[in-house]
C-alpha cells in the first residue's frame, strides 16, 4: 500500500535479498564439509543420511553429538544438585493412605505425639533456664574479678598490683592499697585521710620491712 506495488512481487523480492545474504560461497562450503560432500567423508554421510531417515543416529551425527552433549549437561546438574544438598530434611510423621486405621490407634498416636512434644518443649525451656543462669554467672565473676584488680591496685601510682607480702599500706575493708613505694609519701597520705573520711575501717601506713611476698608492677 505504501510503494503502490503488489503484494507478491514485494514478497519476492524479499526472499531473493535474505536468499543472496544467507547462502554466501562460506555458509555453503561450510556445509557441504559438515554434511561430508565435500571433503568426501563416506562415514560422517552415512551418518547424515541415518539421522533423516530416523535409522538410528551414531556419536558423529549431529543427533549424536547433541544427545552426548546433553548427557554431559544433566550429569553434571545432577552432580551439583547431589553437591549441593547437605543439609537433611526433617518432619514429623502422617497417617499412611490406602491403610485402614483404628480411630483408637490414631487418637493415641496423637496423644503420644503431643507428650513428647511436651517433654521436649520442658527440656528446651531448662536448657534455656541454664544457659542464661550461666551466662549471668560468669559476667558476675568478670565483674567481681575487674573490681578485684582495681581494689588490689595502688591508689598513688596506680602501676603496682598487690601480690601479697610487707611494706603495703591501706584500710582493713580491702578496697584501698598503697604500695610500699608510695606510703611514705605525702600524696599517699592525703588519700588515706580522704579515704578515712568515707570508710569507718582502720588504716595504716604499712611497715618499713618487706617480706618474701614481692609486688609486680603492670
């Protein structure tokens, strides 16, 4: 309608253009080799002409080697599948069908079946009961062995840890220590007045000797 021609002769001309496109001197002497005209190849022709008669195919015919290549492709997505699949499936149990049941026999199941997932669901929450108790245990115990160190440090220098033995000063309650360094100095004093206003314990300036027991510096 648009070129005022008609409809055939538009049609082929058309035919003729994708005619002359495809079948270069390349595609058809492509062709010919992959048929086995040309070089003559007797056995990959009769392969060929096995194929399009449907008298059964061999591995170089093209239905061969599609089939072979489709082989290798389901085999190796049956491998990655098999890989892939680790983890098991779990579930509970059904009622066999094409079974005559007991309606006695089925009401039981189901009451044992609900036991046990009662039993279990217990377990779980004493599992749970524990696991929290012990968690909150051992932050307690972190917590009272940071207070520890802090309380077994010397309150003047704050580099020397209390290990035992002589020489150390500070209050009976435990919480305030000055090592032997430090308790004769004027700032060690001014702590413990300080510390004597807040703490009604006893404090002492420690003794000049010191013992086996030796303090380690941090």
């Amino acid at each position: 309608m648009l070129s005022n021609e008609g409809t055939r002769n538009a049609l082929l001309e058309a035919a003729y253009t994708a005619e002359r496109r495809a079948f270069t001197p390349g595609v058809i002497v492509g062709a010919f080799r992959r048929c086995g005209l040309w070089p003559f190849v007797p056995k990959r022709m009769l392969a060929q002409v096995a194929d399009a008669l449907g008298l059964g195919h061999t591995d170089e015919s093209t239905k061969g080697v599609a089939a072979a290549a489709a082989g290798d492709v389901i085999q190796e997505a049956a491998a990655r599948a098999k890989s892939a699949k680790k983890r098991t499936s779990t579930g509970s149990a059904v009622v066999e069908r094409a079974v005559l049941h007991a309606p006695d026999a089925l009401l039981q199941q189901s009451r044992d079946i609900g036991a046990n997932k009662a039993v279990e669901d217990a377990v779980k929450a004493a599992r749970g009961v524990i696991r929290a108790y012990k968690r909150a245990k051992s932050a307690q115990d972190a917590s009272a062995a940071a207070a520890a160190r802090v309380a077994n440090l010397c309150r003047v220098c704050t580099t020397r840890t209390y290990r035992g033995g002589k020489g150390w000063g500070g209050c009976l309650c435990g919480t305030f220590r000055v090592c032997p360094g430090c308790v004769k100095t004027a700032p060690a004093a001014a702590a413990m007045g300080e510390h004597g206003k807040e703490c009604p314990g006893e404090v002492s300036g420690g003794s000049d000797s010191e013992g086996s027991g030796e303090s380690e510096e941090e």
